[in-house]
C-alpha cells in the first residue's frame, strides 16, 4: 500500500489517476479503473450532450461502487459546447471529484466547490498550477512535455516541471506525462508529487474501448511514434504519427490556418477511426510513453503491476542501495 496526500484527500487505494481522455473515458474505462483502487475520470465532451453524461455517469454507477470522478476540458472546439450545461449535469449527477483542464477554469471551479465537489486542475506550466492553486482548487495534475494530447507551449519535460511545481505547489500534485510503470511512480514521488496520472497507458487496457488495432499500434510503437501538430496555431497537441498527423505538420510547415486542416483533425473522424479500426483515419492521441508500453493487460493487472512494482523499488532495490555501497568499500 502506498499512501499519500493524493489517496487521502480522493479515498482511493492507489496514488495513480487515469484522466480525462475524449473518446476514451467511458464507463467501461473508468469503472474498473475504480474498481481496481485508483481514480478514474469520465471525459464529459465524449458524450454528445449533458443528458447523455448523466447518463454516463449513471451507468458507470452501476459498474462499480467506488469513487470516480468527471473530466471538464475548456481548449478551442470546432463547435463550442455548452459547458455550463455539463457543468450542472456533473454537479447535479452527487458526483465529487471532477478534473478540470484547460483555459480559466475559474468560473467552473468556483461553481463545483460550492458544491462540495473535489477539483483536481490539470495543466502544463507551474504558473498556472499557482494561478489554480490560489483560485481554490484541491488539487493539480501536473502535465509534462512528454504527454500526450495539449502540453503547452512551453516544451518542459517531466523531470524539471515536476520538481519545480513540487517547490512552488502547497495542495497534493499528481505527475502526469510519461507514466505507465512502478518506476515512474516511484520517481514521481522522489521529485514531490503524491501520485500519477496515467492516460496513454490506460488505452492499451483490454477495458479500453478502442479497437484492438489501436492498442497493437500503441505496443509496436516506440517513443519516436508522436508528432506535435498546431503548433503554429499556440494550441499543440501531442499525437500517434500517422498518414494524417504527417500531413497536417507538412501544412503546417506550409503556412496553413487551422481552416485548411480542420477537416483532417477533427474529433469526430478520429473517432470513426477508433471504432472501426483504421488507425490511419484521423488524428488520435499518444504520448512518448508508447515506448514503455509492451503489452495489452486488464486495468487490474495493470494497476497491481505497477504498485508492486514501485513497491519492490522502494522498499528492496532503493532501501539497499546503502548496504550495496558499504559491500563494495
Ligand atoms: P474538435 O473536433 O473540436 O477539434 C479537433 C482538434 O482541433 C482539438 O485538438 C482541438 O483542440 C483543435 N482545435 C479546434 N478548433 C481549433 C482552433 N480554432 N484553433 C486551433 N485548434 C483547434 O475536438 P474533439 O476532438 O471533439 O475534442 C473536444 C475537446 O476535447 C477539444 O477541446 C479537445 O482539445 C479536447 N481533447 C481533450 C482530450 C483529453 O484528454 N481530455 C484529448 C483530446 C482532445
């Protein structure tokens, strides 16, 4: 068992979370994610409505009857959706943890803490962890370079953002980007986080609804396997290089407004992709941790691996390393 702050403050078991991720937090996802120990989040924007995310929300009650949380993500959409109306749908569905992430989320942040809910502020810069952190969130998920979907535009990796909000962040902070085993979980800690967030990872569990080709892709792939697309247009995102991804950089590259690619990127063609198979038909989101990643376990192996893991490197490899240097005087 390892505890923190990060299990305390959400009543999890495990210190590992499995964030919002659009097309792929669902209640098949996240429920066995909570029935495995961690903290899994319902993405609102993949249902089509806020009724369909009561819905959701609902279902994945039935899944399971431990805590799990919603995601709210505020980036640029191709059809802005009504997000005070999810906001309700969320806080009127009695759930208490939800995952914010993206631009000024204040005005919903104010709103869930009135109602009791836990905010955890996903973001990618320690200037907006202390701007969140000052508005009244709970907690934050502290998101490096290495993610996958928007890290920015600052371009930190893990290894300096993660200490260098665990220097400046009093509430508990989870790391996010580029974990997916007990090693980065113990890492994680040493560097000052109370846990993990883990997204890529979790898609190439057998509960993830996405067709098996993309988690064979995830498992072949190494940590070249991502391209940076929007760049040009201060909105990055972290994605599988595929035939799409390579063309819109190439546009990109060419001077093309996001007008010229959205037809390429859009969120609902990538999805049509997730359905059906073809890995090829939009964009779809990975991080560099496809490198790390050899195998398509259930969310529970998954979960139990990783604790055990970081378990035998703290108490064994780490906790002899004195007695190794004192043998080999
Ligand atoms: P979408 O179809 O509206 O847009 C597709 C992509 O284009 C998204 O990455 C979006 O941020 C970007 N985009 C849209 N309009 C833009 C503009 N004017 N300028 C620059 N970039 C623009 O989005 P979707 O796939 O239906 O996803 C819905 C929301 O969820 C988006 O805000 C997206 O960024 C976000 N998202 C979240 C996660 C997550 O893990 N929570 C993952 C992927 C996408």
């Amino acid at each position: 068992m390892i505890k923190t702050r990060f299990t305390e403050m959400f009543g999890v078991e495990h210190p590992i979370a499995q964030g919002g991720m659009q097309w792929v937090g669902t209640a098949e996802l996240v429920s066995a994610v909570a029935n495995a120990g961690a903290l899994g989040f319902l993405t609102a924007l993949t249902q089509p409505t806020p009724e369909a995310l009561a819905k959701e929300i609902a279902r994945c009650r039935t899944m399971t009857d431990k805590p799990f949380g919603v995601n709210l993500t505020i980036l640029p959409t191709i059809n802005p959706p009504p997000y005070a109306e999810y906001r309700a749908a969320i806080i009127e569905s009695g759930v208490k943890a939800v995952e914010t992430a993206g631009y000024k989320p204040e005005e919903h942040v104010t709103e869930f803490r009135k109602h009791g809910i836990k905010v955890i502020h996903k973001c990618t810069a320690v200037r907006h962890a202390l701007s969140a952190e000052r508005m009244g969130v709970d907690a934050i998920s502290i998101d490096g370079f290495e993610c996958a979907g928007h890290p920015g535009e600052d371009d930190i990796p893990g290894l300096i953002l993660i200490p260098a909000a665990a220097d400046k962040i009093k509430i508990p902070m989870l790391a996010s980007g580029g974990f997916a085993d007990g090693r980065g979980l113990v890492a994680a800690l040493a560097l000052g986080a109370d846990g993990v967030n883990m997204g890529t990872r979790f898609c190439a569990t057998k509960e993830a609804p996405l067709h098996d080709n993309f988690k064979q892709a995830m498992v072949a792939n190494d940590e070249r396997a991502t391209d940076l697309i929007f760049r040009s247009f201060r909105n990055t995102a972290r994605v599988a290089r595929n035939a799409i991804s390579q063309q819109v950089v190439e546009l990109e590259r060419g001077g093309a407004k996001f007008e010229d690619v959205s037809h390429l990127v859009k969120g609902t063609r990538g999805r049509e992709g997730l359905d059906t198979g073809d890995t090829d038909m939009g964009i779809w989101s990975a991080g560099m941790v496809q490198g790390l990643i050899h195998d398509v376990p259930s969310v529970k192996e998954l979960i139990e691996r990783v604790i055990h893991e970081a378990e035998e490197i703290m108490y064994r490899r780490l906790a002899n390393l004195r007695v190794v240097s004192k043998a080999a005087e």
